[in-house]
C-alpha cells in the first residue's frame, strides 16, 4: 500500500516541479517586448557596438597623405608565436642625412595563421598596427587571408608617429 | 522449445559500440569505447588524440611571453585562470612581486570566468539529461560576462588578458559598473536556475545514485575542482594555496559529502554564489596602482624547476616550468584537471545505462581541449 502512494506521490511532485519550471518560462513568454535580448542579426549589423578593444583583426593606420607610422623595425615579426606577419622591406639611402634606412615595402599579414593574442600591438614601438573591429572574416578563398596591410605607395612619416606618442 | 528451454539456452553477448568522436552529447572530440550488454555498460575506454595540438611542445618552442596566449586553448572556459597559472609561474620564477591591483583584478577575472563557465556547463548539463530550456538561459547570463570581458580584455573566449609582470591593460573605465550590474542581475537569475533543474524531480531521478564517487576512489584517481568536492574532499587550490587576492576574501568551500552526480552538480550550483561573494568583497576595493611590472623584453628564467598550481573552473591545474636558462623552456608541463577526471569515468559508469554515462560525463564537466592538449 505504501509503495503505491510513494508512486503516486511522486507522480505529483515530479507534476508540480514541471510547473513550477514551466511558470518561469512561462513568466519569459509574456513579458514586455523591451526586455527582449534576442539581437536580429545580421539585420542590425550598422547599429552593433563593441568596445574599443575588441581584437578581430589586425590593420595599419595610414593618414590623409598616405603616411603610415611603420619604420619596418620588424619587432612584430620577432614577437608573433605563429609566424603571422613578414615585413618585407629593403634598405633605402635617406635623401638628407644620407645614412642606409630599412623602408617598408609589403607588411604581410596572414589572418589564416593570427590567434590574436595582441602580442604584436603591444611590442609595437611606434603603435604604426592596431586590431579593428571588423569581426566577418570569412572569405571564399583562402589566398583572400593573406592581406598586405599597407597600402601602396604609402611612406613612412616620423610626424606622424610623434604626433601619435604624444596622445 | 519451452519456456525455460528458452530462457536457459539464449545467453546474451557483448558487443562495442563507439560513442563519439562526433556525439551529439559528448562536448568534444572525446571517443568512447564502450562494451555493454543491452543497455548496459560494462566497460567505458576513452581514446583521446583526436585533438591533440601538442601544446606542450609548441610552449618548448615559444618565449613566455608567447607561452600565455596557448594556455587559452587549453582548457576555453577558464581561458584566464589558464593565463594566469602560467603568469604566476614565471613571475615566482623571477621573484616578481606584482602590484595589488593586478591581484585584485586577476581575482575578479578568475571568478567571473568561473561564473561563465559554470553557466555554460549547466546550461548543456540540462542539455544533456534532455531539457533544452536550461541553455538558453544559461547563456543569457554568460552573454553579459562576455560583453564585460569584450570591453575590458578585447576578446570573448580566448582572452590573453595576463602577461608575465600583470595585465595587457588596465580595466575599463565602466567595468566596475557592469560587474555590478551583473552581479544584481544574477543574483536573481539563479534561483531560477534552481527552480527550472535543481529542484525537478525528473532532472533529480536522473542524477541520484549516479555515478558514484567514494572518497578513496576520488583521491585514487586524482579526481580534483568541484568533481572531488562532491565526495567530500577538501581540494580548493584558493583556499590551501591561496594565489593572488584569494587570501584577503574570505569565501566557503563548498563540500558535499554524497558523491553522485546531483552532488557533484550541486557543488557548482552554489560555488557560483561563492563566486558571487567573492567578487562582491573586491569591486569597490580595487587599489590603485600600476597594472604591469616592467619586465625584460625577452624573459629568461634562471635554471631549475618551477610549478605553481590553480584552481580552474574543473579542478587543479598545475603549471611545472624546467628552465636551462634560455629564452623558452626546456620541457613544460601541464597538470589538467579534465584528464585526472576522465581517468575515473570507467569505474563510475560499469553497470549503468548508456544514458546515464551522459549525465555522469555532464557531471564531471569535461572539456575535450583541456584533456588532449
């Protein structure tokens, strides 16, 4: 006899349980439409904010005169553990002082390799690289990873970097 | 034939089956061979490579200033309690006493991961025993830790907040708000939680009596994190080895002594409330300070053996460095909890059903990166 009302008993906790989890979905059901978090994306793509330090990926700052802030130091190379930059530069005699600089010629990124772990922005003596927060990398090709950063015939400015340490 | 001739004369076989690598319940590549009869099990041999990245060996190859970035793949939802272990094992190395902002702020990090994981994990253990709703809610909640972790360490997931000498930046300026934020929000949340899975009788027939973990067997095994506490073991790395600002809070650890998988559940249920006080005792006492130690651009630890242990949101990672002086490591090690925890799963699923062996797998809250490495 026991055993059967055990049963039944049980029967109705597990039916007062389920309610009781039931009243709270049933709370979320019916509340007002502002306390809704689901976001329609990608219908609300212009209006999505991130914070400024959000890493998607790298890019290379260049100004209204084409003028970039990489002296081609290759700090970044050295500092990145997968081997996801090449700087590739030549030596190049400056026109007044006369003296050999190393100029940059293609700062090669490749997306496919970066964990962004932000180890080269930090290293970065002359903050020249930056992460933006362009989040849609996907791409139909892969030779589409691999971006050079700096756009072409874009020099290096040594204005252009102080003005930056300055902030 | 009779009856009995029939009953006598059918003996019933065992066979293999392969749960996983791609098993809807299990959370990762884990393959499990189990030989059961019927639906019973009788035999649960994990096979594990399938995502072995040899970390180990790739931290041989790297500076330690690159080594920290890894560790965020080791074991993705204590990615930062990860960075720190391999921080402060380099730091104790080096003899760098780090300044008390950096310890309060790696406190308040390690715990807000540990909330987000634990959410995570209870969202699929629900997942797993069939209750599809408890997901949505929990990741409701670990929404707003991400957004926190967005605007403060840039990242989501994988987030490389530590650096050997303190953190890539200073927290942002509205952290301390949305911490707050959070907290109030979710300490109404979790009563729900309780309401909608701890507190259903279905959801607790599934897990009573399941799995069970004997203290001697738990220490055995090296079973550690809230997977030993649920038998009843005293393990917390916080608070036998206090690291950081774990000495200066003061906080319960949470020990039950039934040891199946409702109180291993259960554990983690109320360590997110610890996890609540103690963030709660840190917010507004933040000192002020500098937020990194300058060190040497390429560290070099001085020759010898160095290991510095953790509590991660599954148990104890340990972290054990041998130096010869160079600029990386000579050999580096790691002490997962995910592959202690697994090494049990055998002895605590013989004679259960196979969809008790998804509760119990839920219950000692596996993930497969941690366990590979």
């Amino acid at each position: 006899m026991n055993a059967i009302i055990n049963y039944f008993s049980e029967v109705l906790n597990g039916g007062i349980s389920l309610l009781k989890g039931m009243g709270i979905t049933g709370k979320h059901f019916v509340r007002s439409p502002k306390e809704i978090i689901t976001q329609q994306y990608p219908e609300n793509k212009d209006t999505l904010v991130f914070g400024e330090r959000f890493r998607a990926q790298l890019f290379m700052e260049h100004n209204d005169e084409n003028q970039i802030r990489c002296d081609a130091c290759q700090t970044c190379e050295t500092v990145c553990p997968n081997g996801s930059i090449e700087v590739v530069w030549h030596r190049e005699a400056d026109p007044e002082t006369g003296k050999k600089k190393k100029v940059l010629d293609k700062y090669v990124y490749h997306l496919s390799m970066c964990t962004f772990c932000n180890l080269c922005v930090l290293a970065c003596p002359t903050e020249a690289i930056k992460m933006n927060q362009e989040f849609e990398t996907a791409v139909y090709d892969r030779s589409e990873l691999t971006k050079v950063l700096n756009k072409p015939g874009s020099k290096f400015s040594q204005d252009f970097v102080d003005k930056s340490l300055e902030k | 034939m009779t009856t009995t001739d029939v009953n006598t004369n059918l003996k019933t076989q065992e066979y293999l089956i392969n749960m996983g690598p791609q098993h809807p319940a299990a959370h990762g590549v884990l393959r499990l061979i189990l030989t059961v009869d019927g639906e019973i099990i009788h035999k649960v041999d994990p096979d594990l490579g399938y995502i072995h990245r040899s970390i180990e060996k790739m931290c041989e190859r790297d500076t330690y200033k690159q080594i920290v970035h890894l560790t965020d793949r080791l074991d993705y939802l204590s990615s930062h309690i990860n960075n720190e272990a391999v921080c402060l094992a380099v730091e104790n190395a080096l003899g760098i006493e780090v300044p008390d902002r950096v310890k309060y702020i790696r406190t308040i990090m390690a715990e807000l991961t540990r909330l987000a994981s634990h959410q995570l994990w209870w969202g699929v253990m629900g997942m797993d025993i069939g209750a599809l709703t408890a997901f949505m809610y929990a990741f409701r909640d670990r929404e707003m830790i991400n957004d926190i972790m967005e605007e403060t360490v840039g990242a989501r997931l994988t987030m490389n907040y530590n650096i050997p000498g303190g953190l890539m930046f200073d927290i942002h300026p509205g952290f301390q708000k949305k911490v707050k934020d959070f907290i109030k929000h979710f300490r109404k949340a979790l009563p729900e939680y309780n309401t909608l899975l701890s507190d259903n009788i279905i959801f607790k027939k599934r897990l009573q009596g399941i799995g069970y973990i004997s203290k001697e067997d738990a220490i055995a095994y090296g079973v550690s994190g809230p997977s030993a506490r649920g038998s009843g073991i005293s393990c917390d790395v916080r608070k036998i080895h206090p690291y950081s600002a774990y000495d200066k809070v003061e906080f319960n650890e949470i020990l039950i002594e039934g040891g199946d998988s409702y109180d291993r559940y259960m554990v983690r249920m109320k360590e997110m409330e610890e996890s609540m006080n103690i963030i709660d005792q840190l917010i507004d006492n933040i000192p002020e300070g500098d937020f990194q130690v300058k060190t040497p651009a390429l560290i070099k630890l001085p020759k010898g053996e160095y290991y510095q242990k953790v509590e991660t949101a599954r148990g104890e990672l340990g972290v054990f460095i041998i130096s010869d002086g160079k600029k990386s490591p000579y050999r580096f090690k790691f002490r997962s909890p995910g592959f202690s925890n697994l090494s049990i799963l055998d002895k605590i699923s013989r004679g259960h059903k196979i969809a008790d062996l998804v509760a119990i797998m839920s219950s000692l809250d596996f993930v497969i990166p941690d366990i590979d490495r």
